[in-house]
C-alpha cells in the first residue's frame, strides 16, 4: 500500500506568479485536502475534494483553486502569487466510513517560497 | 468557525519523565480530536485520535483525555525517548464547518 505522495518537494516562484502542485492519495482513499503550512504554525485548511468535487473550503480567496482526478489524485493551483504564499503545502487523503470522519494521513509537503 | 488553542507551545523533559500537551475547542459541534506528531522536513502524522463519545483511549505510551463539558482535550506520553522529540498538534474535526481546525503546535524536545 503506497502512502501519500506530494510533488515538487521544494518550489520557488516570483510574485505575481501561478504555481501547481500535485498530491497522489492513498490506495483506496477517495477524498483529498489541502493545507497551508506556515513556518512555526499548525496547518490551515484550504480544501477538501471528494469525488471529483470540493467538499469544503477554509478561508482561502478563490485565487487558490483545485481538482481532483478520476483516479483521486488532485491538484492545488495559486493564482497570482504573493508574498505571504510561502509556506509548506499539505496534502491529506483519507477513505470513507459512513457517518464518521475519517482519519486524515498526511503527505510530506511541498515547500513553496515566493520572492 | 471553529478556534483551538493549545499549550505550552515549547516542553522539554528529561527522558523517561512524562510529558502533558493541552488543547481547548471553541466549537461544541465538533467530534473528532486527532494528535499528530511532526518531524523536521515530513508531514504530519497521526499518533492517536479520539471520538466524542469517548473520555479516554490509550496506545502503549500515548494516551488521550477528552473533557466535553469543559471543551478540552489532552495527550499524555509516559516514559518518554529522545525519538519523541517532534512538534506535536492538535486539532478538532467540527461537523457544521466540515473542516479540521488544528492548534498552533507544541514543540516537544527529551533531552537525554
């Protein structure tokens, strides 16, 4: 069973920028977050994707946008990129139990850095 | 929305001593409360959970308290190793936000 796979590892983008990041789920898990990491601070909820569908937003401005494939992979895209972006980017997956929330197992993250 | 505070945001204990982190929640709806365990350069990882219906879970040297009247939960380590060493976080599942609201972290450093 392959864990929750994150890629790039690191990104450095200019402000003003769009930027891509890319999240492989768990084997067998249907439904995808995403969080913003900052340095020193507890993950922010951005997103959630369930089925091909956002199931669920935080307090992020449309400027950050997602997807999520037919095989549950997912995309988180930045539009417009500014300063206070910089942080780690988290992507959770989990599988489905009727009635209950489900446990959320994390991916290494995606460090972005915008200058 | 949902607020979670914990504490204290820094701990050291020498190793085999216990060490406390405490979490309160804003949000009387919610009813899941996970802990993850946080090493340099990884993503979270999930150490122990526990529902509302539940006051207490434990798992060998982990355990979790949950107070619901009083809105607070807590992770306690016994016999703690220089490997426990990591930034620790809380957070709580609420179901009218449909979200998981982590705290600010709880760096916890077991010195040898």
């Amino acid at each position: 069973e392959t864990g929750v796979t994150q890629s790039p590892t690191h990104l450095i983008k200019t402000r003003g920028q769009q930027v891509t990041l890319r999240c492989s789920s768990q084997s067998g898990h249907n439904t995808v977050s995403w969080y913003q990491q900052a340095l020193g601070q507890g993950p922010q909820f951005i997103f959630q994707y369930y089925r091909e569908e956002e199931n669920g937003r935080g307090n992020f401005p449309p400027r950050f946008s997602g997807l999520q494939f037919p095989n549950y992979s997912s995309e988180l895209n930045v539009n417009a990129l500014e300063l206070d972006d910089s942080a780690l980017y988290l992507c959770a997956s989990s599988g489905t139990r009727r009635g209950l929330h489900n446990e959320q197992f994390f991916g290494p993250g995606t460090r972005l850095t915008v200058l | 929305g949902e607020n979670v505070e914990q504490h204290p945001s820094t701990l050291s204990v020498q190793e085999g001593d216990s060490a406390v982190i405490k979490c309160t929640y804003s949000d009387s709806a919610s009813n899941y409360f996970p802990w993850y365990k946080q090493e340099l350069g990884k993503g979270p990882q999930l150490i122990i959970d526990i529902r509302s219906n539940v006051g207490e879970k434990k798992d060998q040297r982990i355990a979790v308290t949950l107070n619901k009247t009083a809105k607070h939960f807590s992770l306690h380590i016994t016999e703690t190793q220089p490997e426990d060493s990591a930034a620790y976080f809380c957070a709580a599942f609420s179901g009218s936000a449909r979200q998981l609201t982590f705290g600010s972290g709880t760096q916890l450093t077991v010195l040898p």
